[in-house]
C-alpha cells in the first residue's frame, strides 16, 4: 500500500495560525519637555506601558500576568520600576532607613533613579523594538512630590526629560481597602507609604488612609493633566487583566 502524503498547509491555515501575534505598529514617540538631548524619537520603535497604583492596588499581580501573556504571544518584555537603577537605587533605599530626607533630596533622589533607568533600559529596549512594562513611573513620583508642597512648574521641568509612555494605567482602590490588603501581606504598614514624615498624624493607620487619600485625589488632578487611564482595582484580578489585555491590543494595533 502506498504510503500516505502528508499535505503542506496552505496559505490560509498559516495565517490562520499567526493571527493571534500582533506585530506591534509604529507610533510617534514624544517627550513630556525637551526630551534627551541628540535622541532620535523615530528610532524608538517599541512600546512603553506603564501601570500606576499604591502598594496593596494589585500592581505587581497585573503586571506579572501581562508580562506572561505579552511574551506568551511572542513580544519580548522588559520591566522597569521604582528604585531600580544600578546607579543610585541602592544609596537611595539607605538613604530612606533613616527617614530624614528633606521633599526635595527625595525628589532628586527618585529623579536620579528614573533618569538613569530611561537612558540605560527603557530607550534601548525600545529602539530594539521590545515592549517596556513600567512598574510605577513619573506620575506617582510627581504625586509623592506635590502631596510633599513640591513646586509642580518644578516638577514638570525636572520631568521635562521623560518619554511620553503609549499607554498609562492607574489602578484606583479606596484607601480603605488598600491599608486591609497592605495588612494582609505584610503585617505592617511602610513610613513612607503612610506619609508619616508629613505630620498627618501620630497615629500610622489614621496617617496611612489621609495619605493615600491624598495620593488619590492627586492622582485624579494628574489624569486631567496627562490624560492616563484610571482603572478600578477593586474588582476581581480576572476582570482587571482582561481590561487590561484589550486596552493594550489596542496600543499594539495603533489604534490607541
């Protein structure tokens, strides 16, 4: 008996078979000032996401599943965040223990920080066409600042330097639920975090909630400057993340 061929697929079973990788479009890049002196925009040709949101809002959950889900299709991820610079981030974090910075050492501190990481790995990423997953990035740094009394005309020049990223997620949860969620993870609320070096209170819980109220309400003014998206982060992380997936399919595809 003659032995079966196996038929190629065609044409359509092999498009058929790629349609769910979307190869990302090129979109115009565009800095919130003047930008990184002799840098070339065009020559960014990936994509920069970034996800915003207070300790216990879900942030690391959601960006952990889009990392999974991004490179599951194929896009290659990078991830930057706070405090992650090889140049600084390790004095910065020593620097914190004592809970003495002066508002504007912190600012410059942070500023130094992302500086750092925009020149060092979010630009080289993108002119390699990766996708740079940005785990908090100059909007909560601005929120902490103004919140401190720092000057926002000073803050926007100091910022002037940073990329515009294609897509801004704020996940929004009510101070309420979010010092319950801190708790649950780590027995303990951070100095930092419950704006304790901003005299709200002596008492760290009742400081926590006006901070992050605080925090919110700014967040809010922020979005009518910048125009990010704010999610709610109180619902289930299955609903958040399929929010998530079809907003950024629609930044991959352009159309956003």
């Amino acid at each position: 008996m003659p032995r079966s061929k196996t038929q190629p697929p065609s044409r359509q079973t092999r498009r058929d078979d790629t349609a769910s990788v979307l190869v990302p479009k090129v979109t115009p890049k565009r800095f919130y000032g003047q930008g990184i002196p002799g840098l070339d925009s065009e020559t960014l040709n990936g994509k920069l996401i970034a996800v915003e949101g207070a300790d216990g809002s879900g942030r690391s959950t959601q960006i952990a599943r889009l990392v999974q889900w991004l490179e599951a299709t194929g896009h290659h991820t990078i991830q930057v965040g706070l405090k992650r610079s090889t140049l600084v981030s390790e004095e910065l974090e020593q620097a914190q223990q004592g809970n003495i910075l002066a508002r504007t050492t912190l600012a410059l501190f942070y500023a130094t920080d992302f500086a750092d990481q925009l020149e060092n790995s979010i630009l080289p990423a993108l002119r390699a066409g990766s996708i740079v997953i940005a785990d908090r990035y100059i909007y909560t740094l601005m929120a902490r600042d103004l919140v401190r009394g720092v000057d926002e005309t000073w803050l926007r020049n100091l910022y002037g330097i940073a990329l515009a990223p294609d897509a801004v997620f704020y996940l929004e949860v009510r101070p309420e639920l979010l010092v319950q969620r801190v708790f649950a993870k780590n027995q303990s609320l951070d100095y930092w975090e419950s704006g304790m070096d901003l005299g709200l209170s002596r008492d760290m819980f009742d400081s926590f909630l006006r901070y992050q109220g605080l925090m919110r309400d700014t967040f809010r003014r922020l979005q009518q400057t910048y125009g990010f998206d704010i999610i709610d982060g109180e619902r289930s992380p299955d609903a958040i993340n399929q929010e998530l997936q079809t907003r950024i399919e629609a930044v991959l595809a352009g159309k956003a």
